[in-house]
C-alpha cells in the first residue's frame, strides 16, 4: 500500500532547470533501475517526461543508454549522486527503487537534506520500511507487493464485471422481437429501486428491446414522488400478475425474492429472469433466476448498474446520471450508512454528469399533511423502553410515511433505535432505525418476524411485512393495531434481550 500526502510546499508541476541552455524542462530521477524501475521509466518516457536513472550494474545502464534514457552508473546511497544529478537540474521527483532497504533509505534521507522540495517517491522492501520512511517524510512510501495484488484482483475484478455485463445482454436481447421487458420493483418504490430500473430500461433500449417500469403499490414518499416528478421517468402502475403476462421476461431490481413486497408471485411460481440488488433477502434459497447478481459489497442496487452502463460502453445522459447519484445518495444516507469504496467511485463517475439544480430541488421537497399527522401519531403513542422507542401510528394510507416516522423519531435525544408500527389496508408495517453501533437491525428483523411474513433490511434499516392472519377477522382497527402492536414489541425485545446475552 502507498503512503500519500499533499505537495504543499513543493516546487510548481515538475519544472527543472537545464543549466546547459538555460531552458525549464520536466526531470524525474530513477535511483536504481530492476523491473521495476524499468517499467516506471517506461512509462514516464511514454508520457513526454524526461528521465535520468542511476544503477549499479554498468551493462544495465549501457543497454538504457541504447534505448536513449540519460543513464548514469554509481551508488546510490552516495550523497555524491544527488550531487550528479544537481548539476543537470532540480528535478521534480526522485523515484527511489532497488531491492535494497538500507540502500532505499540511505538514499532517501540523502535525497531529503539536499533537495528537500523535490517529490520523493520509495519503494518499500522490509515490513518496517514505511514506519522509517515516513519518519524521513517521502512523499509516497511504495509498496509493490501490495499494488501488484490489488492490481490483479482489480484486473479479476474487471473480467468477471465484463463477463456478467455479456451475460446481462444475452439475457434481454433473448426477448422475443415483438416482445417486451418488465422491470418490477418494489410496491412503494425508493430512488435506488426507481433509478436502477431506469438504468437497466437503458440497457434494454441500447439493444433494441423495449421495456416498462413496473410497481403495483403507491410512491408515497415525498421525497420519491418529487423524485419521479422531477425527473419525468416513466412507471407504469399494474394491479396484479394477470398484466405481467404481457412482458416476455422479467426483472426484479433493488429486491431478490419475489413476492416479497412486489407485484411477483412467490416462489416457486414466481421466479424471473433477471434478479440485481445489493442485500440478501430471506427465503433467497428458493428463487431461481437466470441472471442473479446480489452484491452485498454495495451500498445500492444503483451503484451496480453504474458499473453495467460503465462496461457495457452505454451512454449516460443528465437524467440518468442524477437518477442514479440520487439513487446511491438516498440508499447510503449520503455516503454515511454502509457506503463502500464502489458507491464512491460510481458517484464521481455520475456526478460530472448529474443536473446538481434537479437533484438540489430534489433534496429538500414539501411534507405533506398525511405525513405530518403520522408523525404526530407516532409521537403521541410512543413508548420508550431504555434507548428503544416502539410506537404504531395506526391505520395509513401511505406506507412509506412509516419509515419516514423512523428516521423522524430516531433523532431524539437518547433514543437509540425507533420501530414505528402501522397498518397498510391488509397487512402490518413495521418499519426500524438504529443507531446503536451494536445492534443490526436488518439481522434482529429477520430473526423476529421471517416467520410471521417477510423481512430484511441492514446494519442500521429495516422494515417487515405481517399478513393479518388470525387478526384479519377483528373489525375494530385500534384494537387491530393494538394487538399487533403488542406481538411485535414482544417479539423484537425478545430477539433483543438474546443478542445482548450471547
């Protein structure tokens, strides 16, 4: 691994002086010249920067020499080197390279006292060279072992990511050439859910094959509707699987199990064509798909489909590039929750082409009254249990005011971890937010109600669906409510009080 720090106080962009015609011109020095050394000077020859390499071994410098690199032979641990080199000009970087460590940090700490601006690269040899050499203060201690392994698993990385984008397309051009692709996503799609889709619409569209955007619930959440709206995307709302027999195949995006909140059957009836989301779903071994990518390693489904876009060459326009930046923003709490190195990397490569005006008109849209009573319901009837809140807010209309009372109620002061209860027509809601660094929510979630219904979620979110069941026949919605308030407060403490005991 490489140490880096700023060039504060270094010389302007590699500019030396030619004493010999009085001319700037850009030098880098290379202090002992093996494979590695060659392959730098290689590579700085390539881009136009002049090169000056000292080694040891005279017949190496004699064959540098043919291939028209300034080489000199001499030691480098000798202060009279740096001196050689003074005298052709102040060179903007001293690349520090043999297979030697006290040779490496001889010459570094000469290199040090005698031109203390110049940039000061090292190569690491021994396991307690970056300590002393972050002692002399070089610019970057170099770690060849450790580039060389994170190139090759890059380089796999790479391959496998080009292999499943080919499969990706055999899929959807697989569909019949007067047929279409549906896109299901979840019943009260977010923006991950939403911009993911759009992507893979994208991809569809670049081969030729036409696609629909499907959902079956409601965009209850201010923030997705405005989101919608904003950006003009195209959904089509269904109401059951009668109209998914229009679509020649199907894919299910930001979700991995049928059924599970989406218009889908349950499996094994439901199984499709195309599953991509970024967390594991439970009853997951019973879903088969022919293309199944579930990467954990991201913190959105839209950061997946940034790489698919990226290797598969397809254009990205404004609208897609906000949708998606929207997209890994909304999932990762803005880069604050479960963000990964991946999520960072799509978002630099959106952000360049992302409307900054749209996705700012998107960040802060109107509450609406719905959702302002809801609020007000969950903090009237909440009860708090140590750093545990647990609330129900009664019967919604708009099930994504539910999570939206989470995030609300977690905000205050000692409350650790908020579950907001309400009932959405036939089904219990149950919607969790924890900020207590050692509880995982989505884990306690799963564990609490997978076998009353369905349920999933991460480190710090999670929601479940509870059929009615044997509550179905009660008329009276507060006593509704009440009862099923009750069983899910039971049955989450209960999960709780065993985690903190193991």
């Amino acid at each position: 691994m490489s140490t880096e720090k700023s060039g504060t106080g270094h010389k302007s962009a590699g500019k030396g002086k030619d004493k010999g015609n009085g001319k700037d011109k850009i030098v880098h020095v290379i202090f002992g010249c093996g494979s590695v050394g060659y392959a730098v000077a290689k590579e700085l020859k390539a881009q136009g920067i002049e090169v000056v390499i000292v080694d040891t071994d005279e017949k190496k410098v004699e064959l540098l020499k043919e291939e028209d690199f300034v080489a000199f032979v001499g030691d480098i641990s000798e202060p009279k080197e740096i001196a050689r080199i003074q005298r052709e000009g102040e060179p903007e970087a001293f690349f520090v390279l043999s297979n030697s460590s006290e040779v490496n940090k001889k010459a570094a700490k000469n290199i040090k006292e005698k031109l203390p601006r110049t940039y000061l690269i090292v190569r690491v040899i021994e396991p307690g060279d970056k300590e002393d050499l972050e002692e002399l203060d070089v610019d970057v201690a170099l770690s060849i072992r450790n580039i060389v392994s994170r190139a090759a698993i890059e380089a796999l990385g790479r391959v496998k990511a080009q292999s499943k984008a080919k499969e990706l397309i055999a899929i959807i051009e697989a569909v019949n050439k007067k047929g279409k692709l549906g896109i299901v996503v979840h019943d009260s799609p977010d923006s991950d859910a939403i911009a993911s889709a759009l992507a893979l619409k994208q991809i569809a569209k670049n081969v030729d094959v036409p696609a629909d955007i499907l959902y079956r619930g409601e965009i209850g959440h201010h923030v997705n509707r405005a989101f919608v709206n904003i950006l003009g995307i195209e959904m089509r709302q269904i109401a059951g699987e009668e109209e998914l027999k229009e679509y020649d195949k199907l894919a299910l995006m930001d979700a991995s199990v049928p059924g599970a909140n989406n218009l889908l059957p349950p499996p094994p009836e439901g199984n499709v064509d195309i599953i991509i989301d970024h967390h594991v779903g439970n009853n997951k071994e019973n879903v088969h798909a022919d293309f199944f990518d579930v990467r954990t390693d991201n913190g959105a489904t839209s950061t997946i489909m940034t790489r698919y876009l990226q290797e598969l060459g397809i254009p990205v326009d404004k609208i897609l590039a906000t949708a998606l930046l929207q997209g890994i923003r909304t999932d990762t709490s803005g880069f604050k929750r479960e963000t990964h190195p991946s999520d960072f990397s799509a978002a630099a490569f959106l952000h360049v082409k992302a409307d900054k005006e749209l996705l700012e008109q998107m960040e802060t849209p109107p509450m609406s009254t719905e959702m302002l009573n809801v609020i007000g319901n969950a903090i009237v009837h909440k009860k708090i249990k140590g750093s545990y809140l647990i609330t129900n807010v009664g019967a919604v209309v708009n099930r994504d005011a539910i999570p939206q009372a989470a995030d609300y109620l977690l905000n205050l002061e000692g409350i650790t971890t908020a579950i907001v209860i309400g009932l959405c027509e036939d089904t219990i809601c149950v919607s969790g937010r924890s900020k207590d660094i050692r509880v995982n929510i989505g884990d306690a979630f799963v564990h609490a109600f997978k076998e009353m219904g369905s349920a999933g979620g991460h480190a710090t979110m999670a929601a479940a669906q509870l059929p009615l069941g044997i509550f179905s026949g009660i008329k009276d919605k507060n006593t509704l409510i009440q009862l099923a308030e009750d069983a899910v407060t039971k049955r989450f403490m209960s999960v709780m009080k065993e985690e903190k005991s193991e």
